[in-house]
C-alpha cells in the first residue's frame, strides 16, 4: 500500500514537471522567427495553443 501512494506521488511530480517544461520550451520558442517554426512543424498559434510560460519557475 505504501508503496503504490509513493509511487503514484512521485508519478505526479514527474507529469506536473513535464507541463511545466513543456510550457517554458513553448514560450522560448515563439521568440523564433515564423520561417524557423515551419521549418520545426509548428506554427505561433499552435503554441499559444498549448500554453506557453517566458520562465521556468
């Protein structure tokens, strides 16, 4: 029993982690040019879509 309530903490912390990264790696990439976005298969309004955070924290 512990163990499944530590392991599902700490699978939380990870996903909310990964929400949280993914944000601040959207954010950091509308700083880029609209060229480069479609070169990387995205657009602007795809990422604003998705969320997009200017700091990690």
């Amino acid at each position: 029993m512990a163990n499944t309530f530590f392991r599902n903490a700490f699978n939380r912390m990870i996903e909310a982690r990964e929400r949280q990264v993914s944000r601040y790696v959207n954010g950091a990439m509308l700083s880029l040019d609209d060229t480069t976005l479609k070169n990387l298969g995205t657009s602007r309004e795809e990422l604003r879509r998705k969320g997009a955070s200017q700091y990690i924290f």
